[in-house]
C-alpha cells in the first residue's frame, strides 16, 4: 500500500506548501485536490496552467501522484478531471456518489449517471472510484454491493473511507471485507461519534477517534489491496500549517504502525 494524503487538508494554504509538508511527514504520494470551496490547487478550470506545476512539485518533492478528488458528476466537470489526470499523470479519479439515501429514483439517477462516468474513464483510460458517503445515495455496504453489480466497467473502482461507513452504523472491518474486491482506492480518517459530519479535523486524525483503523488495515492487507491508502482530512481551511503539519504527521505515523502491525511493512 502507498501512504498519501489529499491536499485538501492545506486547502487555506497553497499546493507547493501542500506538498511540501506532506512530503516532511514522510508520505509516499498525494492526491491532489480538485475539490471546489474547499482548496485553490487543482482549479479545473485552469488546469491546463496548472498541469505543469502538479508535475513540477510531484518531481521536486518525490511524492507519487496517486489520485485526485473531484466531487462533482457534471459530465463537463468530469472530462477536464479526467482530461488533466492524463496530462499530469493521475491514474485515479475519485468522486462521490450523489443522489439521497433512501430514495430508490435517486439511487438509480446516481447508477446511471456513474455508469456513463465510468464509460468515459475507459475512453480516457483512468479509473473512476466512489465511495458511500452519509446522506447521500450510497451510503453503506448493501448499497456499494449493487452499485459493484450493477457497473461492471473495469475502469470502476471502489473508494472505502471508514469513517463514512462507520457514520453509517457499521463495522468498518467487516465492511470492507464484504466489498474488497472491487476496492481500488481507500480514504482513510477516523472519527469520534456516529453523527453525520466527520468532526473537527483533529478527530479525523487517524487514532484520535473510534474507529479500528488496525483492523481496517490489516483487513486490506489480508486481502490483498495494494493500492493508495489517502488521508482525506477536511474542514482545515482556516487552519496554519503548524496544525495542518501536525495532523498529517501524527496521521501518517499510525499508518506506518498499522502497516507494520499487519506485517505490510
């Protein structure tokens, strides 16, 4: 597994600062942020300007581009995702699913819509991935089971964050193991609490909250995930870097240990 994180824990701060201190905290790779509100790094509508900068940072400061996220499903917000993930280098492409949960229309409006997302990732040849999140369409382990029967594209994947699964009411552990073989991406942040939001971003830092992020980890080594495990921390936009630095650090630290615990590393 690769160690990253998203860049939009520096969201107040701006990307070379990003990369810069994730790669101090000894991170393998980032996934850059194109998430709209919430950072300036990779701002689609300018990522032709942008492009050669990602590259620049990613060479200077040796962090593997492992993935980007991108919320939105527009189809035009999507191809400049995937359009710029093929010029910087960006194999993975994540978003969420969309939709209200409990609301089979709406269910069926979010399939369609990743259905003809996941085509379009094949003809760029990126692999789009969502994740359940709380609220939305997909939002536990019965719904990411039919959305993986339901788009059989090899250019779909899986993106598993504990902490929305835990919100959910379930065990993580036991979750991922039921979807992992169609996981290709995994957020990973902890969480105190099963209410809807994940917390303040200091909660979300990996062994703060309640969550088994031992077992979570263990559970994809045992079965065989070898991709980008990405802290995905948000709400830290008006945060110094001191304490964003802080975060990322003491995050990266108990994934090595999980690493280490399971024998990944």
């Amino acid at each position: 597994m690769r160690l990253g994180a998203n860049t939009v824990l520096f969201g107040g701060h701006d990307m070379e600062t990003a990369f810069r201190c994730l790669a101090m905290a000894g991170y393998d790779g980032v996934e850059v942020s194109a998430i709209k509100g919430m950072s300036e790094h990779l701002v689609l509508d300018r990522w032709r300007e942008i492009a050669p900068e990602v590259k620049r940072l990613s060479g200077e400061y040796d962090l593997e581009l492992l993935a980007m996220e991108q919320p939105s499903q527009d189809p035009e917000t999507m191809e400049q995702a995937m359009q710029s993930a093929v010029e910087i280098g960006i194999p993975i492409v994540n978003c969420g699913p969309g939709g209200k949960t409990g609301d089979e229309a709406s269910f069926q409006e979010s399939i369609d819509s990743l259905g003809r997302l996941a085509d379009m990732a094949e003809r760029y040849g990126v692999t789009l991935c969502v994740k359940a999140h709380v609220g939305q369409a997909v939002h536990d382990t019965p719904t990411t089971l039919r959305v993986m029967e339901a788009i059989t594209s090899p250019a779909f994947g899986i993106d598993m964050d504990p902490s929305h699964i835990y919100r959910a009411g379930e065990n993580p552990v036991e979750a991922i193991a039921a979807v992992i073989s169609r996981v290709k991406h995994v957020h990973i942040r902890d969480c105190k609490g099963r209410q809807q939001g994940p917390g303040s971003p200091e909660d979300q830092a990996n062994g703060r909250g309640d969550i088994d992020l031992v077992g979570y980890i263990r559970t994809l080594h045992d079965g065989g995930y070898a991709g980008p495990l990405n802290l995905e921390v948000i709400g830290a936009k008006d945060y110094s870097v001191e304490q964003c630095c802080v975060i990322a650090a003491e995050s990266r630290g108990h994934m090595q240990a999980c690493l280490q615990a399971c024998g990944a590393r």
